[in-house]
C-alpha cells in the first residue's frame, strides 16, 4: 500500500542519510523505523511492571498524599 508523509526538511534529511549509509530505499527506512515503534510500544508495558513492589508505600496512598499537595493553598 503506498502512503504519503509529509516530513520537515529536517527530517528528510536525516532519512536521507539514513538511507545513504544503510543503502536503503527511503521505504525500506520507514518500514523499519515503523517496526521499531511497534516493537518499543509492545514492550514498553513489560518494561514498567512491576516497578512499585519494592517501594515500603502503597501506591494510592502515595498518589494520594502528592495530590492532597494540590489542595493546600499558599498563605
């Protein structure tokens, strides 16, 4: 399926030289540059779970104390 990008100048030329050393097309750029977004979003969850079980405070009570924060006023 063909899509067009509308890319910055940027942008273009970094795919631009990308493309250059890798010798690739811009398409076969983009291919695997969506491939790797894929990738990084799938595995992202993984990578954060888990990562409040050694903490001695309850999450929503810590989520509660910084938001009672919002609460006080200066004066």
């Amino acid at each position: 399926m063909r899509t067009i990008v509308d890319l910055p100048k940027e942008q273009l030329a970094a795919l631009g030289r990308i493309c250059e050393e890798d010798k690739i097309s811009r398409a076969e750029a983009i291919r695997r540059a969506v491939d790797a977004y894929a990738k990084q979003r799938q595995s992202c969850p993984d990578a954060v779970f888990g990562l409040w079980t050694k903490r001695k405070e309850d999450a929503l009570e810590y989520e509660d104390r910084v938001r009672s924060e919002w609460d006080r006023t200066n004066g």
